[in-house]
C-alpha cells in the first residue's frame, strides 16, 4: 500500500505526480477538474463526475484524452492500490504545456486517490452558520479550478466564525463557494436552478426528496432568506449539513428542522444502500 | 548556456523545474504572477513588477518568500545565464502545496526566464482589431493567474479576425485580457481609472504622455467608444499598438493616427535611452 496517483497514462508514486512550471494552469488557471468520492467502497455515480468533468472541458475547449471507461478502471485501481480509510479520487485536466495562450498542446490529466475529508459530528446535529457574500462565479455552471474569491475570503470567513460563504448576485442566491445550497419554505423545498454548479450530490436530493415534499428549482431572492423554515447544504464529501444561522438571522430558532432531518435520513438510506 | 528556472530557492534546468499536483495553483488556481521584460539588456522597471507581485500576494493572503533585492539579483543571473535575444522573466507566485482550503502551507515561488513574444512588425504601421466581449474580470487589480474567460472566448477571437478582446462591463471600457486600452478624444487622451489592471506600460504612458497631450484617468462609456478619434493598447510585451478598428467601426478611417505615433515614438525613446 502506498500513495499513488495517475498522470497522462501512467500509475506513479504521487512523489513522482510532478508537472512542469510550463503548463497551463500554473500559469494561466486553464484547468478544470472534479471530485468523486465512494460510499461501502464503491466509487458513487462516478459516471456523473466524469461526465460533467468533460463537459466543463468541452466548455472550456479542451478534451479528455482517454475513454469514461479508462478512467473509472483507473480510478478501481488506484483506491484499490491505496490505503486511504473513505477513497475519494479528484480529476484534474489542465490546458498542458505552453507559452502562448493560442498555441495549446496536449492536455495533462491527473487522477488522485485521497483521503475524504471529515466534518465533525456535531455539526450534522447542530447545523452551522453561512454568512452571504455578493458574489457571481465566473462560469458557474463549469467546475473550473478558480477558487480565488474562496481564497481571499477565508479570513473574512473565519473571522465571522463561518462555515461557509453564501454567494448572491443579480439572480439572487446562488450557491456556496463548494456546495449548493436549498431552503425549505413551508414543506416547499427550493433550490437555485441556474447560475451554480449542478452537484452531483444536489441533483440526487432533488430527486430523492421529490417522494415526500414538493420541489421547486428557481431562483431565490435575498429577501426571501429573512422567511426561510430550514435550509441546508449538500457537497460531495460534506453531504446533506443543516444550517442553523445565515448571517445573524437563526434558522428554524437554531435548530435542525424536521424536514432538515427527514431529507439527511432519505440521503443516508440511498448511500447505505448504493 | 542553456534553459534555466528559479524554484523555491534553487535555480535548477528548466526541465527540473516541476511542481507538485497537490499545488493549489494547479488544484485551485490559487496563484499569482508577473512578468518582467528587458530593454537593452537591463530589465526595465522591474522593481514595479516585484512591487505588483507583492501587491497581488497580499490581496490572496499570501507573501513573497525572498526579498526584492533577491528576486532582482536572481533574475539577472537568470537572465545571464541564458541564450535568450530579449530576455523576459516570468515570476509565478502559488499557494503551496496543500489539500484543504484552510491549511496554507509554504507558497511555491518560480522565476522563469523566456525569450519576449514578438509581434508582426506590420500591426504597429496598420494596427489591429479589437472585439468588444462583456465581462469583468473578477480582482481587476490583482494579477491573478485567470485567464479562463480569454480562453473561454479564443475561438470567437479567431472567427472574428481580432487582435484582442475589450471587456466592457457595467463601469465601462475597462480592459483587454492581456493589454490595457488607450482612446484619444481630440487631443485628449482617455484610459480607465478603475476595474482594471494597472499595467506597467500604461502607467509609464500616463507619465510621459502629459507632456504633450492632456491626459484622463476615467471610466470611458461603450457608447463613446464610437467617437474615438484614435486607439491603442499598452503591454509589456507589445509596448504600443494602435488600433485600426473595434468591432465593425474603424477608428481614423482605418489608419494610425498622428497623435497615436507620437505616444509610439515617445515611449520608443524612452525604452530606447533606458
């Protein structure tokens, strides 16, 4: 057992995962990427990640240099080869090797066994605080590595005692910087339809909670937060965390709502069983 | 001679220079740069570029390892070392490696020599086209490393037969991916104040062209654009090139105006005598 990773056709140690100072995303951010995590094991609707993975590149005029195929047998084999306690694998594709921004070569392709973040227990019981933030992702519906208003904000966010930012703009609300976001109204749940990344782990709630509540994908105002029931977030690694406070403003008087509780129960008994 | 970089302390071939794939430049885009030219030899204004970089890091919560006085020294060795007609020098700041937003570790710091793009004489005797696109860049001040938009649109660039694009956004003309953008109104000449880069070049122009011409620093409306008498672009790298045309509108009939050569030739003989 040890770390390895994959890079442009091979299985190497991750020490030897090194890419030249000439490529593309160190230089110019050209890079997209996606995160697939696994439950009992098994990698978990992989075949979204990778689908949206190659439509991020396509938007983005790049292209995955092996089949969706490859790179779930890869993906089999470096969690199976790693010694990693939850296996989550991260893709990376970046704009490869070049000087000049028309004159683009082949893409580097990375895969990377990891170890899945944790969340502190607690948190699940409890929920945490959003603190909204105007803010318009670039391309939101591409999963670009640009993470930087995430970055020049952590301060703001720590300062705050947050556990995530909450971005709206012109549309209204949008999504946080790694998750998406949903609001009960009522038995109501919503959550914004455009202008974010459609996870992989939302698309499924959307789904899975359509048997027990009404669900609505539309946009959402700023107003609107003042009057919210419950209200949650879902991520791949994080899953379905209730949020009890955005900015000053306690939802559901600080407490997980039962809503809250029955859609984490729906979410737990799908992945249970996946 | 041979092809040098600067990496973490080491300068090293330029084939030894590679970085790590859990870099957050490379998994978040979390870098900045700058890039540095010469005129005769001798960088021109360089400590403006370790200036900007420093400025740039700070704003991202980051800092530069070494001192200015060490980057300078560096990049002359650099420079010296290297076969290079005109030497340039590209300096890439990143966050270090590190997989969680919240841990930063030590940045990775690179120094890379390359050879100065050069353009077809024939644009700076007929000028160029410029598309309008809107957009806003996202940290306008900051030269981070996205450029995902100027990739994004490359394509569209090409069809249109265009130079450059001219971001334009709810301030105004702001800026083009990699140059800033001059307009002479009459004898006055017009470039963004704010949300844009304060580029090297551009600010060097403001100074010298108020010697002969009355200069405003302000926001310019995408309506005024059509009144223009003539136009340029600044860069490092493209000094000054006059634009002949924005979208279907030709600026001076389609010639380099008088006013747009004098800006030519006074900063050729300021480069010219540094």
């Amino acid at each position: 057992m040890k770390n390895l990773c994959y890079l442009n056709g091979e299985i190497k140690s991750i020490n030897d995962g090194v890419i030249g100072i000439s490529d593309l995303a160190l230089q110019r951010g050209y890079g997209v990427f996606d995160f697939g995590r696994t439950y009992n094991g098994k990698l978990f609707h992989f075949d979204d990640n990778i689908e949206r993975l190659r439509r991020s590149a396509s938007e983005l005029h790049l292209s995955l240099p092996i089949s969706k195929h490859e790179i779930h047998e890869i993906a089999d084999q470096l969690i199976e080869e790693s010694d990693l306690e939850t296996p989550s694998v991260r893709l990376i594709l970046t704009g490869g090797y070049s000087y000049s921004i028309p004159v683009l070569k082949r893409p580097n392709f990375i895969i990377i066994p990891e170890e899945l973040p944790t969340y502190p227990i607690e948190i699940y019981d409890r929920g945490v605080k959003l603190i909204t933030v105007e803010y318009q992702r670039e391309l939101p519906h591409v999963k670009s590595i640009n993470y930087l208003n995430a970055f020049r904000l952590e301060p703001l966010r720590r300062e705050k005692n947050a556990f995530e930012l909450l971005y709206h703009s012109q549309h209204g609300v949008t999504e946080c910087p790694r998750s998406n976001f949903f609001a009960f109204l009522g038995n109501t749940l919503v959550t914004p339809s455009e202008y974010v990344l459609h996870g992989i782990t939302r698309n499924l709630i959307i789904k899975l909670a359509a048997n027990q509540f009404q669900v609505e994908e539309r946009m959402l105002s700023v107003e609107e937060l003042h009057n919210v029931d419950e209200a949650f977030i879902t991520a791949t690694s994080k899953r379905v965390i209730p949020i009890s406070k955005i900015d000053n403003t306690e939802i559901n008087n600080g407490s997980v709502g039962h809503r809250t509780k029955a859609i984490m129960r729906i979410f737990d008994e799908y992945t249970e069983e996946y």
